[in-house]
C-alpha cells in the first residue's frame, strides 16, 4: 500500500518513512501543502499523513483541496492537544489525528485501523444487506459507498460514510462513544472521544435537511447515538 507522508519538519517525515518502510509500505513524502495536493491527484494512494500546520499552503487547507477530487483516508499530526486544533482536522475532511509528539506504535495502528476500514476489511458484523438502504428521502449506496438525497450525492469523508452505513444498517440501535470508536476506528482511545462527536455533528450538516432538529442521528443523551426508525431504541 502507498502511503504519503508529508510535514515541514524532514527529520520526522524521515523517522515516519523508515517505520512503515520497515513494516512493508511503500512512503512518497512532502514537505508542503501545495506538493501534497499534487502528489495526491497524481498518484494512487491509501493513505495520507498530513500536518496540520506548515508553512504556505496548510495542512488544513491542503486537506480541503484534496477533498474537492478523493475520500483517500487522512491522518492529521496536530501540534497540540487543544480540541480546537481536532476540530479544525475533522473539519477540513481529515478522518483522524494524532497529537505531537506521538508514540510511533500508536501511529502504525491508527493506519492499520483505517486502511482495514477503507479496504472493506472487519466490518461490524451484521446480516447482509442489500445494496441501497433507504430511509425517508436518504439512500446509501452500499456498493459505491455514497450517500444520496433528493437524487443527489452527497460528499462524504470515508469513515464519514463508515459511521452513517454502521447506524443505518443497524436502526434504533444505541451505541456509545466507545463502541463507535472501536467499531468504526477500529481502536479505543480512552478519555477522548471527540473524535464520534465532531464527526456526527459533520454527519448532521450534511445530511440532516436542520442540523439543530435531526431526524436521522439521534443523541440518546447520557448513553450515546442511533438512527431513528418507527420503533423504540434499543441499547
């Protein structure tokens, strides 16, 4: 799998380089936005690392751009732990971070998390379905994993789409933070949960004809979320 590296600091991107060479992957690497974006148009990748903050064209904004043509999953590294910088990542499309400074091991199983996800590979378990799920005036297909409302596609992050097919294909169910995180990320990461929250609130922006009055992705509050059908949740 190819997977691209990029940050302003060249001894981290070289460090990050040599672990995932080491464990089999093949690492293009910048160290700017601008290279990036072209990088990601011209070449097939499974990954991105980016940074968050560099100079000229930001990790952010580079973000974005690349979101404009690819669903290719992103790793955002974040200077700091502030949840505003989090935020700032989930917003321009990034679908996880991880904070300076990091533990190499924690990396490597953040990617592995995400590319099983984008792979189609562990799943959460569930009976088969068919191709379209309708509920109301929202579709998801499952086979080219979009979302449509009104007959329109709707643009949606991979583990965006992740987390929407999860609660669809399983109605009135309640899962916690927790479980969505293990679910859909593939990992737990005690303490800090942000992650579901920020993504469902997107998941509401996008899909929710009003965000603040949903009528798909329901808070259970004190437990966590579902997607609302006919009958009663179930936790």
């Amino acid at each position: 799998m190819k997977i691209l590296v990029v940050d302003d600091e060249k001894l981290l991107v070289k460090g990050i380089k040599f672990n995932l060479e080491n464990e089999g992957y093949q690492v293009l690497t910048a160290y700017d936005g601008a290279t990036a974006v072209e990088l990601a148009r011209q070449e097939t990748l499974d990954l991105i690392i980016l940074d968050l903050m560099m100079p000229g064209l930001s990790g952010s904004e580079a973000c974005m751009k690349i979101r404009e043509f690819s669903d290719v999953p992103i790793i955002m590294l974040t200077a700091r732990s502030e949840d505003a910088d989090k935020i700032m990542g989930f917003a321009c499309g990034a679908d996880d971070y991880v904070t300076k400074p990091f533990n190499i091991l924690e990396l490597k199983a953040r990617i592995r998390a995400l590319l099983r996800r984008s792979s189609g590979q562990s799943r959460p378990a569930a009976q088969p379905d068919p191709e379209l799920l309708t509920v109301g005036d929202l579709t998801l297909d499952t086979r080219q994993r979009v979302a449509i409302r009104d007959g329109k596609a709707i643009d949606l992050t991979a583990k965006e789409y992740d987390l929407v097919e999860l609660l669809m294909k399983n109605p009135r169910r309640v899962y916690s933070r927790e479980s969505l995180m293990d679910l859909v990320w593939g990992y737990s990461y005690a303490g800090d949960y942000r992650t579901v929250d920020v993504h469902i609130r997107r998941l509401r922006e996008k899909l929710e004809r009003v965000p603040a009055e949903p009528a798909y992705i329901i808070t259970k509050w004190g437990v966590g979320y579902y997607f609302a059908g006919e009958d009663q949740p179930t936790i």
